[in-house]
C-alpha cells in the first residue's frame, strides 16, 4: 500500500522477484484494459484520468479474474490493492472462498511533495512497461532497457496528481488503521532514499513478518 508515487510499482516488482511469486497490480491490469479497448477498459479509462477511484465491484471482478488464472502455489503481492474498505472485505472473502489469508501488509510511507517530484518526472516505456524517472534518464524518449519510447502517463498530469493525493487520504488512508487491527498487522516502511534502500527495508520488514525473504 501507499500514495501515488510512493514506488509500490518499483518495490512490487522487486519483492515479487525476491519471493518468487506473482505482482498484481490492479492499475497495470486497468491499463492494460485500456490499451487492449475492451469495455472494461472504456469503463475505466474516465474514472483514471480523472484520478478518482474505479467502482469497487469492477475491481473486485478483475481480482477475483486474476486469482483465478494464476498458477501461484506460493501466494501474490497486491500493489494497489485493496483501497476502499469495500475492496477490503471484498478480498477478505475472496481468499476466504479460497482458504488462504494475507500474510502481511506493507505501506510505504513518502512525504508529498517527494511523491509529487516523482509522479511529475515518470516516464513509461510503451513497449516493455520499464518504469524510470527524468532524474535518472534526464529528457529522452528511449528507452534504457528495450529502446522503446518512453512517454508520461496520461494521468500523471499534476491536476489529476493532486486529485489522486485527495483520494488517497480520503478513501485508502483509513485502510491503513483497518489492517493495523487486523490479523495480518501492518508494516510502515520509510519510501524515502536510494531505491535500493526501500527495498532493503522491506526485505527485512518481511523477514520479521516471518514470510522468509531470506530463504
Ligand atoms: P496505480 O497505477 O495503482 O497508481 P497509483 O496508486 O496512483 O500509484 P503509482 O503507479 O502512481 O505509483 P507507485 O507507488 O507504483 O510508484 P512507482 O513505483 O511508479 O492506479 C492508477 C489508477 O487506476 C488509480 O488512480 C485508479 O483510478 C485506478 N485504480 C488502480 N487500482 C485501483 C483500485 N484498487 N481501486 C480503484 N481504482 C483503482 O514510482 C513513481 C516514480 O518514482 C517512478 O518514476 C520511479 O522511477 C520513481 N521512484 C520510485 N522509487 C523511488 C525512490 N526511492 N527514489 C526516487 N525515485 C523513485
């Protein structure tokens, strides 16, 4: 969990790889909705550009979707999910119908005007989905790891940003005291500093949580 920019995309796919199982994000499936032009996607695309939040009963659908067509003996990571408290009891029944539960909950904790920084500077590889930053890259449009062509998101527009900030605090930040009480717990991780850093602390803030990173 965390805000827009707070790098649950970065850490996601670090973590995944680390534990050898599957990242799913519910903004990469929308996104990927939305550039195959299927309904759900159509559906989408104005509640994204406008930085408001997709319906529940759509994300739940997707979830539910992927749940079902992943081979993962050994579990998921959710990057962008849950982030209502409807999405919350929803996957809570999901994994319920399943027989599994979470085994821990991560937030990376960013202060906003660094989360601005990042999302106004971050650039997507249309080809193979590279994340990077003009920090990193400065202004070109090639890509650093397949040459594909590098472009902003299209809600990445600082408008949109500040919206997608409101509807954090608004509607996901309270998750963070629900998972706190629950028995899963919740772990705030400092998002700040080298990205090699963050992901380090969360490496170890598994490894405490018990979900054997260093295996
Ligand atoms: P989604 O795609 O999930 O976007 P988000 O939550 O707004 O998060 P971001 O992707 O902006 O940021 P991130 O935390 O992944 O950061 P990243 O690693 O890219 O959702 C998009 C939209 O889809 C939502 O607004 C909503 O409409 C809809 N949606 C999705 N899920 C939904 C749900 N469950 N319910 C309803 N609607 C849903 O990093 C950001 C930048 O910073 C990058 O350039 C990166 O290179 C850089 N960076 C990362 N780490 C560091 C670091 N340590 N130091 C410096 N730079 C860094």
């Amino acid at each position: 969990m965390g805000p827009p920019g707070a790098g649950k995309g970065t850490q996601g796919d670090r973590v995944a790889e680390r534990l050898g199982i599957p990242r799913l994000s519910t903004g990469d499936m929308l996104r990927e909705a939305r550039k195959s032009g299927t309904p759900l996607g159509r559906e989408a695309q104005r509640y994204m550009d406008a930085g408001e939040l997709v319906p529940d009963d759509v994300i739940l659908g997707i979830v539910d979707e992927a749940l079902g067509a992943e081979a993962a003996e050994r579990g998921f990571l959710f990057d962008g999910f849950p982030r209502t408290l409807a999405q919350a009891d929803g996957l809570a029944a999901l994994l319920g119908e399943r027989d599994e539960a979470l085994d821990a909950v991560l937030s990376l904790d960013v202060p906003d005007e660094e989360l601005i920084a990042r999302i106004s500077g971050r650039r997507v590889c249309g080809s193979c989905g590279h994340v990077t930053h003009t920090r990193d890259v400065g202004d070109t449009e090639e890509c650093p790891v397949c040459g594909g062509r590098l472009t902003q998101r299209s809600d990445d527009r600082e408008d949109t940003v500040c919206r997608r900030l409101g509807v954090y605090r608004e509607q996901t930040e309270p998750l963070l005291e629900y998972y706190a009480k629950s028995d899963a717990g919740l772990t705030v991780v400092d998002g700040t500093g080298r990205v090699g850093d963050v992901t380090e602390r969360l490496f170890r803030a598994l490894d405490e949580v018990g979900t054997g990173t260093s295996a």
